[in-house]
DNA sequence: TGACCATTTGAACGCTCACTCAAATATTTG
DNA sequence: CAAATATTTGAGTGAGCGTTCAAATGGTCA
C-alpha cells in the first residue's frame, strides 16, 4: 500500500502545496516533478483531494520528527521552546524570501468549503501543535500563575505565530513578526512577573 | 468611468471573493450573480486580477464608513473600540456560521505568488486596519505605559484577530476566538496595571 | 513456466475557465 | 438632428484542468 511512488508523490505534493497552494497546484505539476504519470497517480489516489488528504495526514503524524525535533534541537527550557518553535518559522519565512509560510495556516485560509476530512485534518493539525506548546506551559509549572489556562494561552501562542507570518508575508518585511514576538514576550514576562509575585 | 455596471460587478467579486476566494470565484459567478454579460465586464477590467484590485481599492478606501463606523457605533472608549472592533468580526463568524472570516486575511493567504498590486493593497489594508487600532492606543493615553511602542501593539492585535479567525473557522468553534481574545484582554490588562502602579 | 495481481504507461476525454470580438444599442455631445 | 463615443450583447475560442482507461509491464508464487 505504502509504496515508493505512493510517497513520493506525497512529498512533492507537500512541496508544492506548501510553496503555491493547494488550488494553483495541477495533477501535472506534481506528475511533472515526480516523473510519474497520470494513471500511477490515480492507482494511488482517487483524485486531488485525496492527495490533499495524504499530506494532511503527513504533516500531522510527523509532526514531531519534522518540526519539533528540528526546532527544539537542544533546547531544554519550555519557554525556550515556545520561541524555538517560532524561530524555526522565522528561520523559513527568511531563508526562502517569504515563500515559506505556515503549510496548515495557508490551506485552513484558502479552502472556505473544505472536505470534512480536510477540515477535521486542518483542526486536528492545530489541536497538535497547541498540544505541544501546551505541553510546555505545563512544563513551566509555577513559572506562571496557577489560574492560568494553559490550553488557552497556547491557542494565543499559535495565534500569534499565524497572525506574524501573515503580516511579514504580506509586507515582506520580517520586522512585523519580530514585533509581534516581542509582544508576546512581554505578555509572558508579565505573567512569570505575576507568579513570582502575586498580587 | 464609475458607471453603476462597474460598481454592480466590484459588489458581487467583493462578496464572492469574501466567501470562496479568488481562485474559486469564476467570472461568469460574477457575472450571473450580477445579470452582467461578458462583454461588459471587460469593458472595464482588462482581467480578473483588475477586478481583485478594484475590490482591494474598495476595502482600503471604505475601511470607515463599511467596518469602523458599523462597528464603534455608541463606542467611545478608545480600550471599547478595540474590543468592539474584534466583537464585529466574531458576529460575521457566528452569524454566517464560519463562513466571513476576515476578506484580507483570506486573500492574503491564498495569493502565494500575488501581482505587485495586489501585494501592496493587501499590505495597504493591514496598515489601514494597524493604523485605526494604533489611533485607540494613542487615544488611550497614559493608561497604557509611555514606553509601549503603540504600532506594534496594533499589529498584535491585528495578529490576534486574524489567528483566532483562522483557528475558530477550521474548528468551527467559537470558543476559541473567545478565549484568543480573553488572552489578548489580560495582556492589556496587564499592560493598563502597570501604567497605574509603574514599576 | 504460467497464472495472477499490482503497477505503469500515456493518449484521450469532457468540461470549465478566462478571455475575445464584431455587431447592436444606448448615451453624450456639438 | 447627426455624429461620435460608451456600453451591452452573447456566441465563440483556445488552453488547461482533473480524470479515465485499455493495454503493457513487472513482480510473486504455485
């Protein structure tokens, strides 16, 4: 099931939607890129959703060999983590000049009547990714107040990092993400503030 | 050049584009939502594109009278304001059932390689929209800290709206916009106690 | 070897898309 | 009114799209 065409053909689609979207990706561009042809591809696939479906499926099975294991690469601290993961989006806004935004905020965006799998792929992205940061604000412990919610600040984290990479991509300007870190920054220091101290 | 066919066309592509995206939106969408024959369209935009621009030169150019006055409508407090601000774009969630998240927002992210035009009306909303909220930050006065940088409080909070869109349409959930904007209110909370007893 | 199934090949199909254009009609202007 | 210009009509075009399918090939196992 799991063949080696099969995979490739995921992992240029990964590319490629990543890089120019889901709708402005033709069968022929990944078929192109692949060396494969058309019937392989639907031996595989029922049809390009199908496709999409397979790398959503990807990104949220991989999640921590792909993006975490990367970000967090001897980093120890759970807040250092939090800004380790947002760097790592820095470091690919950056490096590819603005093309590289976040792969599961783009499509969330450009599909508006998605798939129910899709749509439940997309959350279910999210859900990990806020799991993971959530993860390190437990992680924190005492470091922030007890009253705070944690899953909730999370959501905000990853808020912050979509609402960031959409304006830098817009202004191709990497200084509105840094800004928007900063802020986030300051929120925390300000609670890690309130728990040393509470009022 | 304003005749009434040209505005009937830029109000269709603006609500279309608003709840299926550019890509999705076919011309003849347009045109048999606008009883408009092809031949018209053309007669005053060259291409699609040019009726995107069109769209995008309405948004930046009504950001008043469509959104601002709609929305700060008996709000004076310029704190209000903002929250009255993001309250407007959770009623279009609610009452559409996720369908109007923010119009520049979902543009933003499906364009991955847009024309220069598109990229600077886009980028020119945003710094519309920054520009109002960094206006209540100013109004706002001494309740906030003297050493917060107002614009870049704006643009999180810009940030926030966008990311709590994104992840309470693809969740379906207006939970979590409510608990993005709890999180950005405590910041400001935060931010406001401080101002009062500096530190 | 031969039968069976998985995979590959690549031409072809139907459809929708953005867009064109010549002719008809309405409006403006002198 | 007459001429010029602006707008509308709507059939048509070519290109690209996702998808199909019958035939060829490759691998597995009795």
């Amino acid at each position: 099931m799991n063949s080696a065409t099969r995979q490739k053909i995921v992992d240029a689609a990964m590319e490629l939607f990543w890089v120019k979207g889901f709708q402005s990706t033709s069968i022929s561009d990944i078929l192109s890129r692949t060396q494969v042809h058309s019937g392989s591809l639907y031996h595989f696939f029922p049809g390009k959703q199908d496709v999409l479906v397979a790398v959503l499926e990807t990104y949220r099975d991989e999640i921590e060999n792909r993006l975490l294991a990367y970000a967090w690469a001897g980093v120890d601290d759970p807040i250092d983590k939090i800004f380790a993961l947002l760097n790592g989006y820095r470091i690919g806004l950056v490096s590819s000049d603005f093309m590289y935004g976040c792969p599961i905020g783009n499509l969330a965006l450009e599909l508006h009547e998605p798939d129910p799998r899709v749509r439940e792929l997309l959350d279910a992205n999210f859900r990990n990714w806020v799991g993971a940061v959530e993860q390190c604000l437990v992680d924190a412990g005492d470091r922030i107040p007890a009253d705070t919610d944690r899953k909730a600040l999370a959501e905000f984290i990853l808020t912050v990092m979509e609402g960031a990479i959409m304006q830098a991509r817009t202004a191709r300007d990497i200084g509105v993400f840094d800004r928007n870190v900063e802020v986030l920054r300051k929120h925390l220091d300000l609670l890690m503030q309130r728990a040393k101290v509470p009022n």
